[in-house]
C-alpha cells in the first residue's frame, strides 16, 4: 500500500495523485503547467475546506484540554480558538494549493490565499458558529449529561 493511501484512502489517495498535486514543470522558466479550471477549483476548495475542518477540530480538542474559558464560556473559547486555527490552516492550505499553481513566492501566496478563502472561510465559520450557539442554547450542556434525570 502507498503512504498516501493510508492517509487518504485508495480513492481520495490517487484523486489527490492525479490532480491535487501540482506537476513539476518541465519548462525553463519553471512556471508550472496550467491546470484546468474544474481541477484549479476543486483543488482550492478541498485545500481551504480540509484547513477549515482540522482547525476546528483541533481548536475544540486544544480548549478542551486546557479547559480554556472566555468570559467564563467554554462556548466562546472553543469558538475563537477554533476560528483562528481554521482560519490559519485554511491559508495555509489554500497557499499549498494556489503558490504552486500560479508560481507565487511566500509573501504574495499568503496574501493570495487569503484574498481567495477570507470571505467563503468567514461565512462557513460563522454558519458553523451559530448552529453551535443555537444548539447549546436549546439542549444546555447539563441536560445533556448521560443519566441526568432531572
């Protein structure tokens, strides 16, 4: 079995081979092959969405840990830290999609990553957010515990 199929599977494993992966360039001026627009997009989006999801879920896990509180909320915390991590590694990834493609040194891959994922991030964020905030404020956390009768 390859590595990237353990990581990904065998499906997700050679769709990321084929086409998430950016080519070598074969040209002298090392600009890298243009790809199709279904592929530029779908890259960008499965970049920026995997950034999104694992700092979300690394935020909740980190707050959890470390029984992080804003404002006495743990809500809170997990929302701002989980924020700032996928709004992190969502740049991050969408540099590792977009630099490649476009030939972009650090500085303007950054910027361009963040100029391509702030306001689909934002919105997907604070989607996310609210159902949070509505559900725990329907299903409090107390009423929640295995066994609480009362």
């Amino acid at each position: 079995m390859a590595p990237h199929h353990a990581l990904l599977g065998t499906s997700g494993g050679d769709l990321y081979i084929w086409f998430g992966l950016a080519p070598s360039s074969v040209e002298p001026n090392n600009t890298p092959p243009e790809k199709p627009m279904w592929q530029a997009t779908f890259s960008g989006a499965t970049h920026c969405g995997a950034g999104c999801a694992l700092g979300d879920f690394l935020g909740d896990w980190i707050a959890f840990a470390l029984s992080f509180t804003l404002f006495g909320s743990e809500l809170a915390a997990k929302i701002l830290l989980g924020f700032v991590l996928a709004y992190a590694f969502g740049i991050l990834f969408q540099y590792w999609s977009v630099a490649p493609m476009r030939g972009l040194r650090l500085r303007d891959g950054l910027v361009t990553a963040a100029k391509i994922d702030t306001l689909s991030l934002v919105a997907y964020e604070v989607g996310m957010f609210a159902w949070m905030a509505l559900r725990t404020a329907i299903i409090p956390t107390s009423s929640r515990r295995i066994g609480h009768t009362g």
